[in-house]
C-alpha cells in the first residue's frame, strides 16, 4: 500500500507535465484533446439522404390539408385546387380554368422571377424547348410553347400540368405556390405571344380581379 501511494505523485506529475506540453504544442487554434466531443457534435446529414425525416431521399412534402401563408402583397392569395390527378381532370381544368389574376407588369415580373427560377433550364429563355438541360442532353423533346403541341394549350392545362406535372415534367406544387403558378402562366402566354407574333393578349381572355370572398382559406401573415 505505502509503496503504491508513493507511485501516485510521480506518475501524477507526468501525467500532469504531459497535459501542459500537450497544450504548447501543435495547432493554436486546436482545442486540443477533447472528451466525448460526439456528445455536443451533432452529426452531419447528407441533405434528404441519411436524415429520418425524409421520404426517399427528398424532402418531405408539406401534410395534407396545409395552407401555405403569404407575405408577398402583389400575389397575395392561396385557393385550394379541385380538380384531380387525372386525364379527365386535366381536360376539365383546360374547359373552366382561368388566371384569375389580371395581366400587368408586377404580375409579369412576378412571372418571369418564377420561370428562371424553374423553368428556364428545360423550357430556353424564349419557350423554345432549348434550355441548357437540352443543350447537354440531359433531357430531349421538350416542345416550344409555340409549337403545334403547345400553341393552343389553355391556361387551366398550364396550371394543371404545374400543380401535378405531366409526362417528365414533375409537379411544382411544393416549389411554387398558388399565385406564383399563375403568374408563371401569365409570363409563359407572353413568351408564347412573342414566338408566334402576336400579342398576350390574344393569347388571355378578359378577367376580372379575384373575388376575395370566394377565398375564406387564406391566411395572409
């Protein structure tokens, strides 16, 4: 036992001499050794991939029955979308839906923001079908918003076809909200306008400004 206590100093003092040259040697900036870091170092996630909370390596999409809330003053309403994921659908929305938002300048700039943002990359600057995606092959046969497929394609189409996608175009229902979709629409008739000669509108029919009592789901922050 005495022989034992008299060992605890010295390797205490070598232990303790360690420590100190430890902490003068290597990196400044290190903090040098460091007890259970796993404890206050949250592991790092490949994004959607190895997180728990994403389904198939996406991002979750929001639960059913969410209204998303604005605080964009020129776009600011949200109206839940009736019509199916369907070919009947499709074709119902291309009878009786209409941009409930009048065309102007704001709704235009609005428009073109969104179609950069998510469009341009197949669908070219000028709706030609030509984005960069083309160009690198990554992806063919997409139509010009003026050719023969497309140059007739109602606005309920356009909106359905970016509420639930259509063929390899997917659904932007999650990326873009409801007044942002219709002004994509709006800036898409121009794009086509302007690739046939004509005027937008031509290419809209008359409306009138939303009936905001007809939306009693909005929530505005």
């Amino acid at each position: 036992m005495k022989k034992l206590s008299k060992l605890i100093l010295p390797v205490s003092i070598v232990f303790a001499g360690g420590l100190f040259l430890q902490s003068c040697t290597g990196d400044p900036l290190s903090p040098g050794l460091e007890y259970m870091p796993d404890m206050y170092r949250g592991p790092a996630y490949e994004a959607y991939g190895e997180s728990p909370f994403s389904e198939n390596g996406s991002a979750l999409k929001p639960v059913a029955g969410t209204v998303p809330r604005f605080n964009d003053e020129t776009l600011p309403y949200y109206e839940p979308y009736q019509y199916p994921n369907t070919n009947e659908g499709y074709e119902a929305a291309g009878l009786s839906l209409t941009n409930p938002y009048p065309v102007s300048e704001a709704i235009l700039a609005k428009g073109k923001t969104v179609y950069t943002n998510f469009c341009i990359h197949c669908h070219g600057e000028k709706g030609d079908g030509n984005g960069i995606l083309v160009q690198k092959d990554k992806f063919a046969g997409v139509p010009s918003y003026y050719s023969e497929a497309l140059k007739l394609l109602p606005e309920g189409k356009m909106y359905h076809t970016l509420y639930f996608g259509k063929n390899m175009m997917g659904s932007h229902a999650s990326q873009i909200n409801y007044a942002e979709r219709w002004a994509v629409v709006h800036y898409v008739q121009k794009l086509r306008a302007e690739g046939l000669g004509t005027s937008i509108a031509s290419d809209t029919t008359a409306k009138s400004p939303i009936d905001t009592t007809a939306t009693a789901a909005v929530t505005k922050k």
